[in-house]
C-alpha cells in the first residue's frame, strides 16, 4: 500500500497586498465615424458626440478629457522610482499582535533592503496597515523581485514575492574625434526606446578633473541660454538625436603631461508625458589615447583672406611632447610651383623648449597669385638628438586682389 503526504496548507489571517503606484494616463476614445451620405447615415456621429469621454466639438479626435488608472504591467524604466503601496488586512475575529513587515528588491546583483523591519504591536479584527515604500531603480535588463515578509505571533511568518521587468528608456551611442591641439570632440546619439514621449529636462556632460566641457548644442545669435532643440525639448517614441560637446584641457592639466581616458559621463533628466521623472548616469566615457608625436605643430592664428603680392602673417603654436628638453632650429623653403613664397629668414633657433611646454612663432609670406592656396615648406630641426620635423600642407589661405 503506497502512501501518499499532505502538506498541510496554512491560512494566514493577515492578507497582504501589494499595488504599484503610478501615474494616471489619458483616456482615449476609440472613433467610429462615416460621411453623412453613407449607410450609417448620421447615427455614428451623433453617437460620437454623446460620449462623455471624447472632447466637445472636436469628437473625431483621438483625444479624450479623462483620467485612467495605468496598466499595472506597464514597464518600469531604468532610471525611474519603483513606488509601491503595501496593504496589511487581518481578515479574521480574532486580534493578531507582534506583526514585522519586511520588504527588500532583489535585483541580479544584490539585495537592497527598502523595509524595516517595521514593528507594529497588533491588528484588530478586520483593521489594516498601509505603508508606501520607493525604490529608485538602478539596474536594468534582469526580472527584480520585490520580496515582502511578514511575521507575527512571534512564531508564525510568510512572504510574497511581485516580479517586474526594467528595460533600458535610452540607448546612448558615443564617438570621440581627436585634435592635434589636445582638444576631444564627442558627439552623443540618444534614442527614446520607451513607450511613451518623454521631455528631456537636463542633458549635460560631466567632464572629469582635468577636462573643461563646452556645450555645442546652443543657439550662438541668442542672448540667451536657448537649445538649438526648442523650449520643449521632446523626444519622441524612436527619435533620435544628436548632441555635441568639446572638450578642453584646463590650465591645471597643461601643467601635468598626464592624459586621462576617462572624459567624464552624461547626466540625463526626464519626464514622461504624465510627469513621471526619471534621471540615469551613464557610465564613464572611456576614449583611446592617440599616440602623440615628439613635437605637436598647429596653427594658432591665420587670417580668412589676404591680398595678393602683399606680406601676411601668421602664428604657430609648438608643443614639446616628451620628457626631455628640445632645441629647435626653425627652417623654411619655398615648395616648386608654389604661388606663396617665405619673406622671413630661415635658420632661426629658437629659445630652450623644455618638456611638455609650448612656444608660439610668428611666420611671414607673400602670395603671388590667386585663389585658395596651400601653406607648404616648414621643417624643425631638433639639436640635441639630430632630428628632423617637416610639415607640408599644414594650412589654407584664400588670395584675392587688392581693389583698394
């Protein structure tokens, strides 16, 4: 004879319910309409125009002027706050005392306590407990759990676990451009991947210590601080859209050679379309330094248009890049069939360059002849170590005549 063993099941007296709380979204009305020649006549319309939830005079329009309680299956994003409200009832004649409420959020990782344990001495007959618990969510692509234990009577206890999904709201795509001056331009895709329309309220760069940002995403005629994106910065459901920064090295870092690969990381604020907030740090934007060459040559200053047969000048900036100090011998040669010619004297040595400093020269030609003309015929000769540095096709200028 086989036996069979029953578990007994336990009634608990107190019922414990849990409800996310949530933002009311609008209530759309579904439109039936039809032409008044049709078959339908004009019952459709007249029907429209009886329902309480569409708009007044404008009833074939997917809009309505009522509130309705969210789905509670809706997502919860990355970035916005987990609020729930945890409902306690002893459902039975008799009074229940020694009761502790526990409530944790196991995520993939860890497991963050947002409850107690809260004590309360009992609970009458039919009485309840209410307690509202937040949680700001953190972690994203797992199923968190939101684990809520009870006891009471000092020996009795159960637990109910609600599980919820947290997707990305945003996908972030970053390119770093690297200048000969130092300088990093980063340009920063976003894309809304949620649901609903969001209205972006903060969108900055964070640069880490050594590095001034420059934001490139306002208007540069407007007084005021005004995004190039409007007033109402909205982001709509797939959208995407491009911002740019610069970044700069600041004094303090021109002083230590030291470059960092981390350029900061992106503050984001929104809100949805009913006013639900929600903000995300991205992590730290990592770049690849770009190997530098023993000297940095760069042109500091050079005018937009000059005038044919007459002298111009311009100005270079010339960074030591190694540990080590650098005397320069300054050298220029006039390129064949080049319509610029040097008017300055070639052989010049320059002062003691020591590591990682900077020096700024003035150079002097003349154009002879017309149009957009290429700057050729540059070369640092470096004493110490018998080295040579040439620099061709470093600049443009246009040549037009003198009228005057």
């Amino acid at each position: 004879m086989t036996s069979i063993e029953v578990k007994e099941v336990v009634e608990h007296p107190i019922k414990l319910r849990v409800m996310r709380l949530g933002k009311p979204v609008m209530f759309n009305s579904k439109i039936v309409t039809c032409d008044s020649k049709d078959l339908p006549g004009t019952a459709l319309n007249a029907h429209l125009k009886k329902d309480v939830t569409t708009l007044a005079n404008a009833e074939t329009l997917a809009a309505g002027s009522f509130l309705m309680v969210p789905n509670v299956l809706e997502n919860l994003y990355l970035g916005e706050t987990f609020l729930c409200y945890i409902y306690l009832k002893n459902e039975s004649s008799q009074t229940v005392y020694d009761i502790i409420l526990k409530a944790e959020i196991d995520t993939a990782t860890s497991h963050i306590p947002i409850l107690g344990p809260k004590a309360f001495p009992k609970l009458d007959p039919y009485a309840s407990i209410d307690v509202i618990v937040k949680h700001e969510v953190k972690e994203h692509g797992s199923v968190n759990k939101l684990i809520c234990q009870v006891e009471y009577d000092r020996k009795h206890s159960f637990e109910t676990i609600f599980s919820y999904r947290v997707p990305k709201p945003l996908d972030l795509k970053t390119k770093f451009y690297n200048t000969v001056t130092d300088e990093v331009y980063l340009e920063v895709q976003v894309q809304n991947i949620m649901s609903t329309p969001i209205s972006l309220e903060k969108f900055i760069l964070e640069s880490s210590i050594g590095y001034d940002v420059n934001s490139m995403n306002h208007l540069l005629e407007s007084s005021e601080d005004k995004s190039v994106f409007g007033d109402m910065d909205i982001l709509d459901v797939k959208e995407t859209r491009q911002y740019m920064y610069r970044l700069s090295l600041d004094r303090t870092a021109e002083k230590n050679p030291t470059r960092t690969n981390n350029l900061g990381k992106l503050d984001i604020l929104w809100r949805s379309n009913m006013g639900t907030k929600g903000q995300i740090q991205s992590s730290p934007l990592v770049r690849q330094i770009p190997e530098l060459d023993d000297i940095t040559f760069s042109i500091t200053y050079l005018p937009d248009m000059v005038f044919c047969e007459e002298q111009f000048d311009f100005t270079c900036s010339i960074k030591n890049n190694r540990n080590r100090d650098m005397q320069l011998v300054v050298e220029v040669s006039d390129e064949e069939d080049s319509n610029l010619a040097w008017t300055m004297i070639s052989g010049i040595q320059l002062r003691l360059l020591p590591p990682y400093a900077t020096i700024k020269t003035v150079f002097s030609m003349v154009a002879l002849n017309h149009g957009l003309q290429v700057i050729s015929g540059i070369k640092l000769k470096e004493l110490i170590l018998n080295r040579t540095y040439s620099y061709n096709n470093f600049g443009h200028v246009f040549v037009t005549q003198n009228v005057s």
